[in-house]
C-alpha cells in the first residue's frame, strides 16, 4: 500500500537542513509547489506546496486536514499523494505540506509530451483513479468528495526500478486537496457548500448546486476523455461563442462555467476525431476498445442514477484492467524475448527495430481546432438502465475470465 517507507517524518527544521529550494512544479489558485532537493543527493527530492498569500492559506489548511485524516494511523494509499510532513509556521507563508515528489509531473503534461497512448496505459489510469476513488467515497468512516478532480489534479509516478523513456504502466495518484469535503450532514443538506471545481470536468450546472460523490465519478470519466484525444471533454469555446452570439459580452473565464460536455467515444478512429469530434491532429490516437468505451460512458451519464459508483467501479472495472494488464505484460514479455532471439539469429546485425514510440510534442495546451462543418453533438448513449447496463458489462467481464457473472451489486457508496 504504502508508497513511502517513514510518513510524517519531516519537520521545517529537517526540510531546511536536508534540502535546498528548486524550481516551482506548479502554481495554482491555492499555492505554489517547489521541489526540494537533498543537498547530499540531488537526485532524492520532495515537493513543497505553501500559500502565496496569506489568503490563500484556508484552502492549504483544508488540504492538510484532509491529509492528516487520510493518513491516520500512518495509513496511505498508493493512488493518493503521500504527505511527508507539514509545518504550519512556515516562512513565507503557512502552512506549507511537504509531498513525495512525483517526477513524471501531472496528467495534463504527462499525456500531451506524446501524441498518444496505448490501450493499456488507459487501464491502468482508470483503475488508479477508481482505486483512489473508492478510497475516498468507501473506505472512510465519512466518505470524502474530492471536489476537484480533473488531470492537473493526478500526479504520475514512474514505478520503482523502471527507466522507460514512456512509462506505460505509471503510479497515477490523487492529489490536491485543497476542495475536498467530508460529506457529513451539513454538506449533504447543501448548508456548508458551494461548488468549486474546475467547471470543465464537473457535471452539469443544475448538478453543480448540490455534493454529490457522484461529480467526482463524473470527473473520472472525464478525464479518460481528455488522456485518450488530448482536449478538454467540452465542446470548444470557439465554437460555442459561434453557436452563441447572446453570450458575446461574457469573457473567457465566464463562458468556462457554461461549455457543455462533448461525449466523445472513445472507440472513435483517427478521422472520425479530428473531423468530427474536434481533436487536434497533434494528438490523434488509434481509437479504443468497446469494453472500454462502456465504463467510460457508465461514468459520464448525465443521470446521477444511471452514472457508476465508486464501488462498483472497483468491483468491476479493477478486475477487468488488472487482467488487461497483466495480458498486455504478458505480450510484451513474448515480443522482447522474440526480439532478443531475432538478434540471436542474426550477428553482427541489429534486429527488428522495437516498436515505434509514440512522437514528443510540445507540453502546450492543444489548439482548439474547429473543423470546416459543424457536427451534431453527439449524445451520451442511453445506457438502458444501470442495471442492466452493469449486468451486461459485467457478464462480458465474467465470459472472458471463464467465470460466472456475479450477482449485480447493491448501490452502497452514495
Ligand atoms: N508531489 C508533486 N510532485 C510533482 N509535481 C507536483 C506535486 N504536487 C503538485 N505538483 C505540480 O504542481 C501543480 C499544482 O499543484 P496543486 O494542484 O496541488 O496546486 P493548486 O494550487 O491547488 O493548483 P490549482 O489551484 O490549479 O488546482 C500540479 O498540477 C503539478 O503539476
Ligand atoms: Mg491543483
């Protein structure tokens, strides 16, 4: 579980004498995240996230309580950033929260520095983000809404030992606090809250009013949309300001709280992306399997009843990724040992070239790109009803394992 061998062992007074400032990670509403150097070696290194300003460091107290609470009893997660510490006096500003620092950055960056990912990789983020998830929603004496779910939101890890150039199969964790709830009575009477999340991976405004565990399952599904075509899962802002002209005296930052979702399949090819679904070509992928496509959408159902549960998503997604997982291992093994053997055959010559990596590109944003004719807007497909889209998902998992399906289960973690 524990990703992190001492948790809670640094203090300000260790952080000063052990390490030494680096360059800022990362700066956002609630604070700035620097990496830490140790002096004696420099490749061991810790992130640091403090306020910029003192009115900022409400939100910072939260994330730590947060923390404290998720690490009680020196418990940890391996999808949730580890806290190492915290010093509530800090200069310049407190309190500062001291992170095992995750060198492969956040999700947005990780999956725009190539211009797409296998299948496989797409598994991996979608059972991390469920395991986390269900952290959160199912293993807390009060479920815990994480309130900002999105991919500047999730750190990558590069595992233990690995040293590939693309890291297929990287530790995804939930991280930044700073908006999370604990969903006691006053929160779900809707007396203590007020929606505060990044409006392109929340639900839709009428959700927006009430916390629900729910928008965070939206947000799940949401952002295996954006890590499968690069783009933010709404439609574009130029293209809704074209559709809206009533709008035009809103700036940016207002129309941001009024894009709508864009449900983009992901089963959807290359040419169906780029011309129809607004994906720039920078960032095209292969297209994705149907299985995967069904968990997905059972995430992004507009419906809170019809959308999945933390719970299920473990009970039934996990299985089915780790397995995908544990093939896609499998293959890979057979390839480098077919590859090796190839050398073998021929001296002195080298062998089949590996398999092509996916391109670098730049870690910018992806251009909007508007195509020359305005598609329909797709709809969520109408996933029968929960129930028997579960049952259906989850007898096609049973098959393929030779198993018989499980009995569908009971909604719980709502
Ligand atoms: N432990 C870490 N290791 C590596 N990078 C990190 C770490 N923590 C944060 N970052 C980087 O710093 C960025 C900002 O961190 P964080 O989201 O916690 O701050 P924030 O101020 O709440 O941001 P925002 O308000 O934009 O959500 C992250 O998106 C990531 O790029
Ligand atoms: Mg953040």
């Amino acid at each position: 579980m524990s990703s992190t061998p001492k948790m809670l062992h640094l203090t300000a007074e260790i952080v000063k004498r052990v390490y030494h400032p680096g360059r800022v990670l990362g700066e956002g509403s609630d604070g700035i995240v620097q990496i830490f150097h140790d002096r004696k070696d420099n490749s061991r290194q810790i992130a640091v996230k403090y306020p910029i300003g003192t009115k900022t460091s409400s939100s910072l107290m939260t994330e730590l309580a947060v923390l404290q609470h998720l690490q009680k009893h020196q418990r940890t997660h391996e999808n949730i950033v580890t806290m190492l510490g915290f010093d509530k006096a800090w200069i310049p500003h407190s309190p500062a929260i001291f992170m095992d620092y995750c060198e492969l950055g956040d999700l947005w960056h990780y999956r725009l520095s190539v211009s797409f990912f296998e299948e496989l990789t797409l598994w991996k983020l979608f059972a991390d983000m469920a395991k986390g998830l269900h952290f959160l929603h199912a293993e807390q004496p009060v479920p815990i809404l994480h309130g900002d779910f999105k991919p500047l939101n999730i750190l990558v890890q590069r595992p233990p030992g690995n040293t590939e150039k693309i890291v297929v199969l990287p530790i995804f964790k939930l991280a930044d606090f700073a908006r999370a709830t604990p969903m006691n009575r006053q929160v779900i009477e809707q007396t203590k809250w007020k929606f505060a999340g990044t409006p392109e991976y929340a639900p839709c405004r009428a959700e927006r009013k009430n916390a629900t565990l729910a928008a965070d399952i939206w947000a799940c599904g949401a952002t295996l949309q954006f890590f499968a075509f690069g783009r933010n899962p709404t439609v574009s802002m130029r293209k809704f300001r074209q559709q809206h002209p009533e709008l035009d005296a809103l700036n940016d930052e207002q129309i941001r709280y009024h894009l709508p979702f864009k449900f983009r399949p992901l089963t959807a090819g290359p040419d169906v992306q780029v011309n129809e679904l607004d994906v720039s070509k920078e960032y095209q992928s292969p297209g994705y399997s149907e299985r995967l496509n069904k968990w997905y959408s059972l995430c992004v159902q507009p419906d809170i009843d019809s959308r999945i549960t933390a719970h299920e998503l473990m009970e039934a997604v996990v299985p089915v990724a780790e397995s995908k997982i544990k093939i896609g291992l499998a293959k890979r093994a057979v390839e480098e040992h077919q590859l090796k053997l190839e050398k073998l055959k021929k001296p002195g010559k080298s062998a089949v070239a590996p398999p092509e990596k996916p391109t670098a590109s730049l870690l910018a944003p992806p251009p909007i790109a508007i195509p020359p004719t305005v598609p329909p807007r797709p709809q969520v497909p109408n996933w029968m009803t929960r129930k028997e889209a579960l049952r259906k998902a989850m007898v096609e998992n049973a098959q393929e394992n030779g198993k018989i399906p499980p009995p569908l289960l009971e909604r719980r973690d709502r």
